[in-house]
C-alpha cells in the first residue's frame, strides 16, 4: 500500500526531510493503536520499532495501554518462542 501525500503537504511539515517516513509511520501507528485499531505489536511493526520502544514511545505519550486476552496471547507465544 502506498499513502500519497501532496507537495504542498510535505513542504508544510516542519520535520527534517530525513525525517519525515520514519516520524510519519510512526505518528500513524501511535494514533491507530490509541484508537484502539491496531495491536500494540502489528502498531510496532508499523513503525518499524520493537515491541518494547514502541510501549514505552506510547507510555510517554500518555496513551493507556491496551491489554486483553489477545495481547496476553501473543506475548506468551513470544516468550515461548525465545
């Protein structure tokens, strides 16, 4: 999937250019995992972080954790897995 945004957009953001995809990705996964749209996990990967950085990233946003069966899953199948 490609996101297309506009020039004028882009000229707009006062991120370094070097910058901008990294802090775009993870800015998005940080808003849909908030939202309750993503797993913590699959909003980790989406910003290209493991799953501990991205936590803490979201920890001091101030944005609560999202913690049920399905996350307690994946985390023992993690810990299996290592």
């Amino acid at each position: 999937m490609t996101l297309n945004i506009s020039d004028s957009v882009l000229e707009g953001l006062r991120i370094p250019e070097a910058e901008i995809a990294p802090r775009l990705r993870t800015e998005l996964a940080i808003a849909l995992y908030a939202q309750g749209a993503l797993s913590l996990g699959k909003a980790a990967e989406l910003a290209e972080m493991n799953r501990m950085v991205f936590g803490e990233t979201v920890g001091q946003r101030g944005i609560a954790r999202h913690y049920g069966d399905a996350e307690l899953a994946q985390d023992l199948a993690y810990a299996r897995s290592e």
